[in-house]
C-alpha cells in the first residue's frame, strides 16, 4: 500500500494518474496547501521542500517502508517499481527522461508562473498587476507549447509511440492551457494530444481525485498570505 500525500493541483494529479495507470493501491491524504498543511512537522519528514505530492511506499526497496518527495522522482520510483511506462529500451527511457525534465524544469515553472501572474497577482492586496511579468511567462509558455506540438507532429505520444510518465507529468499543466492565456488554434497536434490524454479512464479518475477541494486563490485572502508570502 502506498500514502499519497495530495492536493488537486497539475503536480498532484501526475501522481494520482500514475497509481491509477498502475493500478497500485494507495491511501490518500489531503495537503491542505491553502490552509498551510505543507508546513506540518510530520509532512517535513517526509518532503522537507513542504510541497507536494509526496508518497510513501510500505513496500520499498528491500521489502522495508521508502519515502519520496518531488513529482518527477516519483514517477520515475513508480516507473521502475512497476516495469511500466519508462520506456522499454535505453532510447526510450532516456526520451522520456528528456520529456520528464523539460516538464520539471520548463513548462511546470513556466505555466505556474503565468498563473500567478496572470490570474493571482491582480487579486492581491494590494493588486500586483505587472504587464511585464504576464507578458514574459505568457510568451515563454507559448514558446514551450510550440515546442511540445511540433513534437507531437512527429509522435503519438511525447516520448515517442508509446504512452509514459512524460505524458502523465505534462497533461496536467497543459490541460490549463486557457489560465495560461494560451491558444490552441495553431497546435493541433498538441490539441490532439490533450483531447486523447483527457479521455483515458486512469487519467479522469486520477484528475477526480477529490476535485471538489480545488478552489480558486484569487478570492481567499488567507490562503494567498500562506501560499504566496514574502518570508
């Protein structure tokens, strides 16, 4: 059995979307990110950067209990627990370990910095309407979808024609795409990619996964001092 440590969130739903696709059984635990649970002693134990997801697995390496923090370090745990979607040759996995870091290191910041930007900041208080910082991550989200699309052109998939933990750490952020202020009218590959993402049966019960706690921070002054203060 493992604990998952979850709020719905693009990062949270990679993980719930990769237990389902594996079809290993877990115990969820809300992370409260907006009421400041990421904070908890008990949950700095286990991801010391207090954020989530994180998972702890009764069944780790030696047949003794592991945890793991970090979003794409737990894919890549499941993917090689479970001998499932990382790739099955050393071409494949090193493609979906490409993928994975360009989500990690690109479009996840990216895309979350354009939230913020775009849709947090104004609500403030006071409001922080910057007109450069909108611009700035909305073009370089826009740049990271032009570059995941002409993927796309090429491929069924992200990594290739196989379906992988590059797909599931990637579709959350892009499924957002209209928070972002992004098109889809000149990516039709990667609008391809979303509407078949959106209808496998492990990806909907993976974003369902208490769906009715997401909420939106532009009208909860108290989650904003906890989310996105200064110190």
């Amino acid at each position: 059995m493992i604990d998952l440590y979850f709020w719905p969130t693009p990062n949270g739903w990679k993980i719930s979307i990769a237990l389902e696709e594996m079809a290993l059984s877990y115990n969820t635990h809300l992370v409260n990110i907006g009421a400041g649970d990421q904070f908890a002693p008990d949950f700095l134990k286990i991801a010391p950067n207090n954020r989530m997801p994180a998972i702890v697995d009764h069944d780790g390496p030696d047949n003794a209990p592991i945890s793991v923090f970090e979003s794409g370090a737990i894919l890549q745990y499941l993917a090689r627990k479970t001998g499932q979607f990382g790739g099955t040759t050393e071409r494949e996995r090193v493609a979906v370990e490409e993928w994975l870091m360009w989500q990690m290191g690109g479009l996840g910041p990216m895309a979350g910095q354009a939230h913020h930007f775009l849709k947090y900041a104004p609500a403030m208080d006071p409001p922080n309407d910057l007109p450069y910082a909108k611009d700035r991550y909305r073009n370089e989200v826009a740049r990271l979808y032009g570059v995941l699309d002409r993927q796309l052109a090429k491929n069924e998939f992200v990594a290739g024609d196989f379906y992988s933990i590059a797909d599931m750490s990637i579709w959350g952020w892009a499924s957002l795409w209209e928070g972002q202020q992004q098109t889809m009218d000149d990516k039709p590959n990667l609008s391809r990619w979303l509407e078949q993402m959106g209808t496998r049966d492990a990806v909907v019960r993976g974003r369902a996964l208490h769906a009715e706690k997401r909420g939106d921070f532009r009208q909860d002054k108290d989650a904003q001092s906890v989310l996105f203060k200064r110190d």
